[in-house]
C-alpha cells in the first residue's frame, strides 16, 4: 500500500477510534475496543472501505503504534489520546525519574502558569524520548519541549500510567514539575 494511502487510513481510524465512533455506527467497548468485522463493515457502509490487509499494514507500520489488535487478531482499539469517554483499563506504573511534553511556543506562557492539562483528553501525553517529544511539538508551530520530574510527582501521589505504544499518561503536570528546555 503506498504511505498517502497508509496515512489516510491511520487518520481516519484515528477520527473514529478515538473522537467520533458513533459518526460511523460503533461503540467502543470497555477498553476502547471494536470488533474489526464491526469497524470494517461500518467503515464500507460510509463508503471508506478498508480491506484487512490495509487494516493488518496500518496497526503495524503506524510509527507512532497508535492502534493494536488484542491477542485474538479479532478485536482494535486506538491506544491512547481519545476524547470520549472510555476505560482503556491501564494499570498504574511507575515512571522513568524524567519524562518529556512537546507542545508549540505559543503555550508556553499559560503551561508556566498552569501546568499541563489534559484539555480535551483522557490524560497529558508524555514520552521517554525527547525527539518524539519535539516531534508531537512541531504539531503545533515552532516546538517547545518540557521536561517532568516524573520521579517527584510519582513521590507526592501523582498516578501515571504507560500505554500500549510506551506512551506515558498522566492526569495533569503542575508547573513546579516542569523545566522549559
């Protein structure tokens, strides 16, 4: 399949799998899970058809690991980032000491003020690698990247918890946690 095509796919299960599964028909189960019979029926009936290959090449070559099936083959979720409301029944972790949050310049000023909240997700994304993190900044303008004393939030309380995909999920980071790098 060639990537304009990979691409299109990843954002459109990303739409639906994690912000609007009901625009399609589905409903996502505890876990954030759909049946992949279910998503690729709904996914034809809206006149997006994806095959099962496409779907298998998607899950796997995503860089981002955005998607997985569980250990059946017959169930997907998206692994984090959604903006409905589902349990993707993570347990509680301990995190690295130091974690990392790219947003654009344009943030800064209210993070230093307020932290990093959730908006309109489930958690704040936070990543072991900086690269990554200044990638997920370049999303939004000229990158900026925090680090987290994760280690000192994980002592006062705070619960984390590490995705599927190594994505660290936290409720929200108060600004005494934060360094601007």
């Amino acid at each position: 399949m060639n990537n304009s095509r990979l691409v299109k796919i990843s954002k459109y299960l990303s739409k639906h799998l994690r912000h609007t599964p009901e625009q399609i028909g589905i409903e996502l189960s505890p876990g954030g899970w759909v049946a992949v019979d279910e998503l690729l029926a709904a996914c034809k009936k809206r006149s997006f058809v994806i095959n099962r290959s496409e779907l298998d090449e998607v899950v796997a070559k995503n860089d981002k690991k955005r998607f997985a099936f569980d250990s059946t083959g017959s169930l997907i979720r998206a692994n984090q980032g959604h903006s409905v409301e589902v349990d993707l029944q993570l347990e509680p972790a301990i995190p690295p000491d130091i974690l990392y949050h790219g947003t654009g310049h344009g943030a800064v000023e209210a993070i230093l003020q307020e932290g990093l909240c959730k908006m309109s997700r489930h958690h704040v994304h936070l990543s072991t690698d900086i690269t990554i993190a200044e990638k997920v900044g370049l999303r939004h303008g000229r990158p900026v990247i925090f680090q987290v004393n994760a280690a000192a939030m994980y002592e006062d309380g705070y619960t984390f918890y590490c995705s599927e995909n190594g994505v660290w999920l936290v409720d929200n980071v108060p600004s005494e946690y934060l360094q601007l790098l």
